[in-house]
C-alpha cells in the first residue's frame, strides 16, 4: 500500500486518477458479483461523509 501511495503521489491528481481507473478496471473484472458488489458498497459507504457527496442531495 505504502509503495503504491508513494507512485501516485508523484503524479498530477487528474494522471493519478486515470491510472487508478485502469487498474481498477482490471481488478474488478477478477472478482465475481458478489465480491465487486462488497466493494462498491464500502466504497460508497466510506464517501457517506463526504462534503462533495452531501451537496448531491441539495
């Protein structure tokens, strides 16, 4: 974890997204339904507290 932080923090947000994206992409289609769905639930349900999530609801 610490070394992938450490190649992402090097790049500019918009890259480091990008990159996320792609790799992302590529271990999501490893996982099955179940797995995937576990993940995209955390996801969201650690972005509750978000400030840019709570301005979605005004």
């Amino acid at each position: 974890m610490d070394k992938l932080f450490q190649i992402i923090s090097h790049m500019a947000p918009e890259e480091a997204l990008s990159e996320i994206t792609r790799v992302l992409g590529r271990l999501l289609q490893d996982l099955d339904n179940d797995a995937r769905e576990r993940f995209l639930m955390s996801l969201i349900g650690q972005s509750e507290g978000d400030k840019v999530s709570g301005m979605v609801h005004l």
